[in-house]
C-alpha cells in the first residue's frame, strides 16, 4: 500500500506548552521530537504560523518537517493541518508521536491509520485533517487503572522507574526513526516497525 513506500515528511510530537507540563506523560511526544531533532544537532524556532515549535531535518536531500504544536493538546490539529496545507503534505507522509494509555511504559508501536484511543490530541487532528490515515508513533504511558484518573494521571511526571523504562524506549525508537522516515521499497520501515515491536525495556535496578 502506498502508507508502506511513501517518504515521510512531517513527525508531529504531541504536547501541552508551557513548564507546568513539560515532565508530564502527556508530553512524551514532544521528547522524542526533541530527541530526533538533537541527533542532527537541529534547533526548533517558534512559527506563528503553524501554531508551534518548526525544525527541518533533511536525510539524504529529503525534507522532513519537525513540529511540537504550542497548543493545548486537545486543539493540536489546528497546527498539524495549517502546516500539511502549507507544504500540500497528504495524511500519510505524516507521523504523530503521542503517549499512548494502551501500552505499559517502556513500549512503542508504530501503527497505521486506526482509531484514537481515547487520546484528544489525535481526535483533534484526524477531525481537522478529516483523515485516520496518517502514521503514529505511540509511547506507552500504562493506565491509572480508572478513565476518572486519567486527567490527572497523564498531566503528571512518571515516577522513576516508569521513567527509565521510556527513556529506554525513546532511545531505541530513535536508532529506528531515520529508515522508517526514509520509508522505500526496500523493506527499511517493515524492519524498523518489527524492530520496535520486539523491544522490551530492561529492569534496571
């Protein structure tokens, strides 16, 4: 399909702005954005035009679009969309990194089109791309155990050990990140996508 094949050209990490939030689980996504970015030593400026942080990561003269969206989380599609619209940019060249309820801490999955989880950044921007079928990156946060928890639980920092376990997965996400953006029909993002899939983080004592 061509989801499989296609370059990407935008990676999207999901956040709320200001230092309130910056250690919070909800804000995986934007680490891992800021990981990427510092592996080819890359600053983010402020765009008012697209609502959020902009960097562009260039691999072998092809573009790809680093974004951390300065709104609030629930309205994050409305940076996603002014900049895909921007550069014409279909649904399926862009990558969301987001935390994911669904997974324990320490484990990510790329994933393909889908539902939303629950997870109001990603409903925000398949209602303002008016598409599911955009790549993600999901980061696992685990779950509190009760939905009247969440809130609470995903503005808040991880504790220490949880903490490990998703550095450990970020750190292993990026080694994977250039082939899958790179994407082709070499088989690079299949391998990328099994890869993460069989990562589990170690205990660290």
């Amino acid at each position: 399909m061509m989801s499989s094949f296609s370059p990407i050209q935008f990676v999207a990490g999901l956040a709320n702005p200001g230092k309130k939030y910056a250690k919070s689980r909800h804000n995986i996504g934007s680490w891992v954005v800021v990981a990427l970015a510092k592996t080819a030593s890359l600053l983010f400026k402020e765009d008012a035009r697209f609502q959020g942080l902009l960097a562009k990561l260039t691999i072998d003269q092809q573009k790809c679009w680093l974004l951390i969206p300065t709104t609030y989380m629930n309205c994050s599609g409305r940076s996603v969309k002014t900049l895909a619209r921007f550069y014409q940019l279909p649904p399926e060249s862009i990558l969301v990194v987001h935390d994911d309820l669904d997974l324990p801490p320490g484990i990510a999955r790329f994933k393909y089109s889908g539902g939303e989880g629950g997870h109001n950044g990603l409903k925000d921007i398949v209602t303002q791309l008016g598409s599911r079928d955009f790549w993600r990156l999901r980061i696992g946060i685990g779950h509190p155990g009760h939905r009247d928890k969440v809130h609470d639980y995903v503005l808040s920092p991880p504790p220490l050990v949880e903490q490990q376990k998703i550095e450990q997965a970020i750190t292993h996400t990026l080694a994977l990140l250039l082939p899958f953006i790179q994407g082709g029909a070499t088989g690079a993002r299949q391998r990328a996508i099994q890869t993460l899939h069989d990562f589990k983080p170690e205990e660290k004592k």
